[in-house]
C-alpha cells in the first residue's frame, strides 16, 4: 500500500500505473471509510488492475462549518480498510495541496447548473460545487481511468456525470448500490455521530422510503402524493426534522406532472446534529402508458 500525499506524486504514481498496461479504478472518499466504501473499492478491485482510494475532506462541499469540523477522520483505520478491500494506493493529500492559498476564496470552480440546484443543491448552496470542483481535479490528477461512486449519493452521481460529459473528462463513471445496516439505514460515515436515540430514530429515512415504494406499489402516480407519503413517515419520527421528500425523474431529477419510467425516490432529515440523505430507484411503466394501462406492472430496483 503507498500512501501518497501530493498531488504530483498521485499523478505520477497513476501515470506509472497506466505505463504498465494497467486499467486504474479511483474511489473518492472523504474517509472515515465504513462498508459502504469497501463494497465500491471492492468492485474497483474487481473491475481493474491497480484501485486507487482518495481520502480527501474536502472543506469547499461543507456549507455548515461545524458539520466540516465534526467530521469524523481516521486515515489509519481509512489506509487499513482500503488495503483489505484491494486498493494499492491512498492519496491522501493536505488541504494545502488541493487548494494553494487555502482559506482564501477558490478562484475556479465549477457549478452544475439545474442538476445541481435542485434537492440538496437547494438545501445546501453551493454544496454541489464543491463537490464537482473536487472531482474535476481528482479526475484531472488521475488520468484515464474508471471512478466509482454509490448510489447512496445519488444526486452527486447525477451531478458528476454530468461534469465528466459537460467537460469531456477522460474517465468513466460506476455507480454501485447502497449498503444497508440490517434494519435499512444507509451506512454513512455522519452514523457515528448518531446518539442511541438518533441512531433508532434514523430508521425513518429508510422507513419513508419504503412508504413512498408501497404508494407507488398501490398505484399512485403523483409525485406530489407520494412525496406526502414519504413526509409523513419522518414528521411520525419523533427527532426527525424533515427537509425534503421527492418523487422525481431518475435522469433530470424534475418533477414530473406524472410519474412514470426510470424514477427515485429521495429524502433527506436531520436527526440531532447530523443531517441524513437516502433514496431507492423504481422502475415503472412509461408515464405515457398511465392512462392506457393502470395495471402496468412496477419493478423497485433498490429496495431497502
Ligand atoms: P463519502 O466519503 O461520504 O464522500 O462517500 C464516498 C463514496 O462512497 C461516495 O461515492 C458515496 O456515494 C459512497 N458511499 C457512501 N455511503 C455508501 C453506502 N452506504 N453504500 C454505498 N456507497 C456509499
């Protein structure tokens, strides 16, 4: 396992990499890496020869300075896992090396428009373009190579796959499926900072979810209903402060006037001091077909 902590030399390590004839896979992080992360540098390992983890806490895509401060670190336990997930190099760079002159304002950034302002990008301005600014430079640092994300973020999967095509970056993007805890909850690395009451009551995202699948199920096709039938299931969960509960288009993320083909379903709740996302994908008849075939059956893709 090499550690690497400048830019220059993961550029150089990749390039070498490359050099040899290998396929690279990079899996940005921002550490405290838990099984979710595993299951992505597992099938990085699996799909390509050399697996690099970047392990980056990136302050630009934090728009609460404590959330940036409380966030949990740990890059030995971080190098540990990575290695016995197949990675063979961490990069691992100081805030310095990303950003020269940090805290002074980044002068280049980029913004993803529409994909970006909707949902999260609503609730936390400026949220997606820290994150895309970083992933254009961890691509462009890079090179050639396939980069893995989890569906567990699925609106920074749209937003980057997005930026890669919009900016023609030499990479290609993998998304991998959410990993649960058993009664549902999308592992996070904010979990931990979850109290024994949060932590019981944080199972009302995965819960909405399933309320917005089972209105689906029953046949609703307005996403305005079942965004309702998600809302109630976290305003029921006493500690559970709801932010938004959507019932979108998986491709553009709009609102359509009807629900129909590629959908998701997304929530997002603060729980204590620690805000909490999730979604699952449906995949149901064309909104077209609504009216002419009500019984057309409906397929969940990412059930909790
Ligand atoms: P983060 O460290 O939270 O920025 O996440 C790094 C990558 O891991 C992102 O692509 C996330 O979508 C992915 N990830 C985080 N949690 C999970 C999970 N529970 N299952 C699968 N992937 C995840």
């Amino acid at each position: 396992m090499r550690v690497i902590t400048t830019a220059r030399g993961f550029s150089d390590a990749l390039e070498g990499e490359r050099a040899l004839g290998r396929r690279i896979g990079l899996v940005p992080t921002m550490g405290a890496l838990h099984a979710g992360h595993r299951s992505l540098v597992a099938r990085a390992a699996a799909d390509c020869d050399t697996v690099a983890v970047t392990v980056f806490v990136n302050p630009l895509q934090f728009n609460v300075a404590e959330d940036l401060a409380n966030y949990p670190r740990d890059l030995e336990g971080d190098v540990d896992q990575a290695a016995a997930s197949g990675a063979a190099i961490v990069f691992a760079p100081p805030v310095q090396e990303m950003y020269p002159g940090f805290p002074a304002p980044v002068a280049t950034s980029v913004h993803v428009d529409v994909v970006g302002d909707l949902l999260e990008g609503a609730s936390r301005p400026g949220h997606f373009d820290g994150v895309a600014t970083v992933v254009a430079k961890l691509c462009s640092l890079a090179g050639r190579s396939r980069v893995y994300f989890g569906d567990k973020d699925f609106q920074q999967l749209a937003v980057v796959r997005r930026m890669v095509a919009d900016l023609s970056l030499p990479v290609e993007i993998v998304s991998c499926p959410t990993v649960r805890e058993a009664d549902g909850l999308a592992l996070s690395s904010r979990n931990v900072r979850l109290s024994g009451e949060g932590r019981r009551a944080a199972v009302a995202l995965p819960r909405a979810l399933d309320a917005g699948l089972a209105a689906l199920g029953a046949g609703e096709r307005d996403p305005v209903r079942v965004g309702a039938a998600m809302r109630d299931v976290l305003e029921a969960a006493s500690g559970v402060d709801p932010d938004y509960a959507a019932a979108v288009d998986a491709a553009t993320l709009a609102t359509p006037a009807r629900l129909g083909g590629e959908i998701r379903l997304l929530v997002a709740a603060t729980v204590g001091p620690v805000r909490l996302i999730d979604n699952v994908g449906m995949t149901l008849e064309p909104a077209d077909a609504v009216e002419a075939a009500p019984s057309a059956s409906a397929t969940p893709v990412g059930v909790t």
